[in-house]
C-alpha cells in the first residue's frame, strides 16, 4: 500500500515538475508575442507557481490525513509504540534474569 501511495506522490511531483516548466514556457511565448512584459510575465509565474505549491501541500496534507485514518482503521501500532512495548520488555527480561 505504501508503495502505491509513494509512486502516486512521485507520478504527481513529476507532474508538477512538468506543468512548472510548460508554465515557464507558457510565459515566455506571451513575452515574445509581446502580449505581457518581462514583469507581468514573471509576477504570473510566480503566482501561478505559488498558487500551485499551496494546492500540492494542500494535496498532500489530506493524503497523510487519509492514510492516518486508514491506518487508525486497521488498528496497526505505531512505531513509538512498538518502540515502547521494546523497552519494556527489555526491562522485565532484565528483572527475569535478576531474579533467576
């Protein structure tokens, strides 16, 4: 499932990598074509590239929402409280041992 979720994330960065360079493009030929000045042309760039980060972190923040409920859901352990439950272990087996 990680795996999936991983290569989903990545596939939507590439993405995003591309539409950035299309954009940069995008502006560049509205310069050319004098429809837009060199500033206006990088004020809507900047913009549209700012806009878009918000949106992705947005994207990925409801991700990592939905697999923590996902996750919830499945009742698993987390890490620190498996790393827990180590320790507390170690600590009876030393008791045991003590005791032995």
């Amino acid at each position: 499932m990680f795996d999936i979720i991983k290569n989903s994330l990545f596939t939507g960065l590439g993405m995003a990598v591309v539409a950035k360079d299309k954009l940069e493009k995008a502006t560049k030929k509205l310069v050319e074509e004098g429809k837009l000045s060199q500033e206006e042309a990088e004020k809507l760039f900047h913009d549209l590239v700012t806009s878009g980060e918000g949106q992705w972190r947005d994207i990925e923040d409801k991700i990592k929402k939905l697999i923590q409920d996902a996750i919830a859901d499945l009742d698993i352990s987390s890490k620190s409280e498996v790393e827990e439950l180590r320790k507390r272990v170690e600590e009876l087996e030393k008791l045991v041992k003590k005791e032995q």
